[in-house]
C-alpha cells in the first residue's frame, strides 16, 4: 500500500528511468503501478548489479563476467582489476544508500531473512527476499560490503514451486550456505555513517528531516494511516490479474 502511494506520488515514468541507474533495463519495467509490486522484469546478473550499488555505497561498477585466467599449472595470465570509484560512477547519494543498507541489514537480522546474521555469525550482511506470484520464483538478493551474491531458483519454463515455496525457504538457504565458504576470512566491515544522517532511537533519517521536518504522508492528507477503502483495495487487487 505505502509503495504504491509513493510510486503514485513520485510518477511512474520517473521511476521508470530511475531504476536504470542500477543497471535495469527501461522497456522490462513499464510505467504503471505494478511496479512496486515487483512487476519488472530482471535477470541474476541485472540484480547483482543493482545491489552492488548499495554494497559500493552509491557507486555503479559494471559487472565482468570472467574474472581472471589461468592456465592448466595456475599461472595467472590476466585478471581484471576494479577500477578506482570516482563521481562519474556515482548513482546514488552516499546516505541514501547508508540507510537502504541499514534497512537491508536489519532483514537478515529480524525481518523475512531473520536468523541469517546468527547463522554466518557476523552482522555486515544485507540482503532481501523475494517470492513472485503463484510461487513461480524465489529469490535472495544480499551482500557482504566486498561481496555481492544472487541466488535464483525456478523453471526455464515458469510453474509453480509449490504453493508454499518461498525466496526465504529456498533460495536463502542456499545463499547462506555460499556466504558462509565465500566469506570465510573475511572480516566484518561495516561502512560508517556518512555526513549528514542522524541516529534517532536506533532509525537513521537524513539531518535536514528530523524534528518533523521529512515527509508526513503519502496520499493520507496528512492524517494517521487508516484501513483502505473497499475501493482502493479491490483496484490494488485488480493490479495483480492485469
């Protein structure tokens, strides 16, 4: 519902064209309000891309598919090395993406990947859960700040899962057991607040919109949140068999 107001308010073409800074292609998520309810089109690589901007603190890197090469005695013949970050890379303010990683990290600490913290047992893991309609889908989409993995589970061919299958079932699991061989060694690297955001009762909000200051509603005319209407929730729900 809060997606929805947001997205109504910002514009749908706006955030059409937002979402190509994180690498998503424009004609795979039209401009209509299904998308924030997921209704974009992406593939493993374009996700992993997207969530290294969180990782990268704002930065876009574009991804190499091949690493490093070596031959059959594991001489290494040539290895791509990241470029050094610089503004032109930069798709994201530095804050912006700080509090996006605080409210990824706190979904791998309680929300729908709770546990995932306790189980690598280190708190700089980030991430998010994702499940489609009909279970046709499941995904898990998290980093370490040096590490970025995607996992993706479904048919060439779309069907169901299974009418309880979840990205949180399947996919996670996966994804922890990965981040457990991939980080070992690894220390924890929390990135530390950048200037300009505040720490208010364990939320952080930018400066400038504390005090009351930040937005108080979206299409609620400024009043408590309230059940929707019987009219709004069945055009929400007609969204969903469009």
């Amino acid at each position: 519902m809060v997606s929805i107001r947001i997205l109504k308010s910002i514009g749908t073409e706006y955030a059409q064209q937002w979402a190509t800074r994180f690498g998503f292609d424009a004609d795979k998520h039209p401009p209509y309000l299904t998308m924030a309810l997921g209704a974009g089109s992406v593939t493993p690589l374009q996700m992993a891309s997207a969530y290294s901007v969180f990782a990268n603190g704002g930065y876009r890197l574009n991804p190499h598919l091949i690493s490093r090469i070596t031959d059959q005695k594991g001489h290494l013949l040539t290895e791509v090395t990241p470029p050094a970050l610089d503004d032109s890379m930069r798709v994201l303010e530095a804050r912006n993406a700080f509090v996006m990683d605080s409210l990824l990290q706190e979904v791998t600490r309680s929300g729908t990947a709770a546990g995932t913290q306790e189980k690598l047992k280190r708190p700089d893991v980030y991430g998010k859960t994702g499940t489609t309609n009909d279970s046709l889908d499941a995904w898990f989409a998290g980093f370490q700040p040096r590490l970025v993995a995607i996992v993706w589970i479904g048919y060439d061919n779309p069907h169901k899962l299974g009418d309880r299958e979840t990205g949180g079932g399947l996919a996670l699991p996966i994804w922890v057991d990965y981040m457990r061989y991939a980080l070992k060694g690894i220390p924890i690297e929390e990135p530390p607040p950048p200037e300009g955001v505040v720490n208010i009762n364990g939320e952080w909000f930018y400066e400038e919109y504390t005090h009351g200051t930040g937005v108080s509603s979206v299409g609620l005319e400024d009043q408590l949140p309230t059940q929707p209407s019987e009219e709004e929730r069945k055009s929400i729900l007609d969204l969903f068999k469009r």
